[in-house]
C-alpha cells in the first residue's frame, strides 16, 4: 500500500470526476490520501471532501502565497478546527520566495502562528519551502529551541543543507513527482541520503505529474510512479519504498485511519 500524503481534491480540477479520482487512487494500490488545505476560509469544503470518503483526511492551514489574507487565523483558531476526527495535519504552511506574491514578514508570522498550533496539537506541519531554505531551517531551529514539535517539509526541491538541518530536527521529507524529471539528478541524490524511516512521497496534485504524465493534470494514483523512481534512486525494491513510506505516515499523521 502506498499513501499521497499530500493533494488538493478540492481545486477546480477534480470537480467534475472526484469519485472518480480517489477510485483509481485505490485501484492503483494508494490506500489513502490527504487533501490539503491552502486556506483556512476555505476549510468547510475540504473538510467535506475528506468526510465524504473514508480513505481521505486532511489539514487545516494558510499556504504562505495567502499568508497576508489570513493573519487574523490565530493558534487557537487552528487548534479548535483540528479537533474535527478528520484532521490530521496543521498546514501547509512556510515559506515561498520564488514568486515572492506574499510580504515576506507575513509568510514568517504565519509560519510560527502555524508551528505554534503544531507543537499544542501535536499533529504533523506540512511545510512549503521554495527558494527560501536558510530562513525556513533557522526558523525551524528557532522554533524547536521553545519546544519540539512534528513536521514534514512536503514536495522537497531544496539542497542537501535545509534536508540535513530538518532532520537534525526529528523531521520528516516528502517527495514528489519532481523527482522523476529528467534534470533531478540533484534530488534524487538527495532522496537516495534521506534515512528510511523519514522519508514519505506525495503528488502535490493537480500539479507535478511524474514521467510519464509529465504536461498533463495530476492525480492521486500517479504516486506509484514517484515512488517507483524514488525506489530505484535509492537502491533498493518498490515494496520497500510502499512500506516504509506508509508506516513513517502513519507514524507523523497518527491521526489518519489507515
């Protein structure tokens, strides 16, 4: 059994075929998902979905694109609408300098507001890091410092050092259908370091579809592929991956039903 622990059922994408979606997820051996909130203003509707199908879950969070539209989401907030038997996760949550939509200031007090909720409730923080590792990993070290608390950087794209400081930190590493692209050398030399119980994978869906679905709309199902390139970069079967990568899930997402 395999587990996309990180997807988006409620984008427009899967509107129209979502049973459809999460049957082939199953069919195809991924046993259960998390759909995974950008939004907390939006929480009702994936909290729907997750409610609507046994082998879903999800997350509450304010992704840090949307960071400045939600500062007013407290911890407490957080910590009230993760109670619901659904959630299993805080996030996703971080930091994004690539596109740099989002006051930089912002993404930061949502971050610690995020991690705040994290260490209270004891559910895993699904963290967004893109171009932004040494203000991710100081203030992941910054954070641990007033006391420990469970999390996951999700589709890792970062270099070695952000992967090295978060799992001094007892994280956790998610990959997803990035590292089957033609010019992730780097990643996948990174994925083939990362200790095996640490190491989970995703498919960041409706977004980065792995080879051989490259150019077209991801689902859940396609986790398969990932973890199929993930097992060959590291040496070792497809069975082990699937095995590993679902007993570290339910390890950090104690809450999933599986």
């Amino acid at each position: 059994m395999l587990v996309d622990s990180h997807c988006h059922l409620d984008f427009p994408d899967f509107s129209a075929e979502l049973p459809d979606v999460v049957a082939r997820a199953q069919a195809a051996g991924v046993g259960h998902l998390v759909t995974i909130s950008t939004r907390v203003r939006k929480f009702e509707a994936i909290r729907a979905i997750a409610e609507r199908f046994d082998a879903v879950s999800c997350s509450v969070g304010t992704h840090p694109h949307y960071a400045v539209e939600e500062l007013d989401v407290t911890t407490a907030d957080l910590v009230a609408l993760a109670a619901h038997p659904k959630v299993v996760a805080i996030g996703e949550v971080g930091l994004d300098y690539h596109y740099d939509t989002c006051p930089r200031a912002a993404q930061e007090q949502g971050f610690r507001t995020h991690i705040a909720a994290a260490r209270e409730t004891g559910l895993p923080l699904v963290i967004h890091a893109r171009d932004a590792d040494d203000d991710t990993a100081a203030i992941l070290e910054e954070e641990s410092a007033k006391g420990a608390f469970p999390f996951l950087l999700h589709c890792f794209t970062a270099g070695p050092e952000l992967a090295r400081r978060a799992l001094a930190l007892g994280g956790y590493i998610s990959f997803s259908g990035v590292i089957t692209f033609k010019k992730s050398e780097d990643l996948r030399a990174i994925a083939a370091t990362v200790p095996e119980d640490r190491i989970l994978v995703e498919t960041d869906s409706p977004y980065l579809a792995p080879v051989p679905h490259r150019g077209s709309r991801n689902e859940p199902s396609f986790v398969t592929q990932t973890a199929k390139v993930l097992a060959q970069a590291r040496g070792v079967s497809a069975e082990q991956v699937a095995q590993a990568t679902t007993d570290n899930f339910a390890r950090l997402f104690r809450k999933a039903k599986l």
